[in-house]
C-alpha cells in the first residue's frame, strides 16, 4: 500500500511532478541498491551455512528441515538480487531520472488492467522476496 499510494501522488492523470519525481526515483534506486547488498550477504550467511559439516544429510538420506529452509533462503535471496538489479537497470536504461523519460515509462508501465497496483507489486518485489530470505 505504500508504494500504490506513493505512486499515485506522483502519477497523477498522467503527469509527473519533476521535484517529486526526482526524489522519489532517487529514493527508489538507493533502496534497491541497499536490497543488492543485503540479498548477496544474505546468500553469502546462505552458503556458509551449508558450507558446515553435518548440515547437508548424507546421500540418500532425506534432508533436514534447516537445510530445505536454507535453500529456500537461497533461492528467494538471488531473486532479490536479480529484480534488484533489473529494476534499478531500468531507471538508468530508460533515462527514468528526466520527466520525460519518467512519463513514458509510467505510460507504458500502467497500461495494463491493473496500472499503478501492477507497478508497485513490482516495485516492491525484491523487500518482498528479501523478507522471505
């Protein structure tokens, strides 16, 4: 809900306000920046772990609830690495940082059945999957 309403304050009858735009584009790439970091020590704590003796079941044998977690944990952390890095790829790609380039991507981005609500689920995709690492 934060994001939506954040978006709509910002995308509002299909115009851009250039100084909260900008602030909030800027905002949007340090989180993801700061979600890129956390995700790879977040699967760095991942490997370490299943680095230890004793923690992986021997094969054959099935594995320990810890260890499925911990993979879990692994593959939830990479997927925030990588919408991360995608999304903070294309604010750079798409010149997201102009009104311009701002206006066609939310144009494009929210065109679909479920516009602005579509947007920050995306938006919010790589807390969402580090919450779950």
């Amino acid at each position: 809900p934060a994001l939506l309403r954040s978006i709509q304050k910002i995308w509002v009858d299909e115009i851009i306000d250039e100084s909260r735009w900008k602030s909030y584009i800027t905002s949007l790439n340090a989180e993801w920046n700061g979600f890129t970091i956390f995700s790879t020590v977040v699967l760095a704590v991942d490997i370490s772990f299943l680095a230890v003796p004793g923690v992986q079941a021997a094969s054959g044998d099935p594995q320990s609830a810890a260890t499925i977690s911990i993979y879990a944990s692994v593959i939830s952390s990479v997927c925030a690495l990588i919408t991360s890095v995608i999304l903070a790829g294309q604010i750079r790609s798409h010149d997201m940082d102009s009104v311009g380039g701002g206006v066609y991507y939310m144009a494009r981005m929210t065109r679909n059945a479920h516009g602005d609500e579509a947007l920050a689920v995306m938006f919010s995709l790589p807390y969402s999957l580090l919450l779950w690492a």
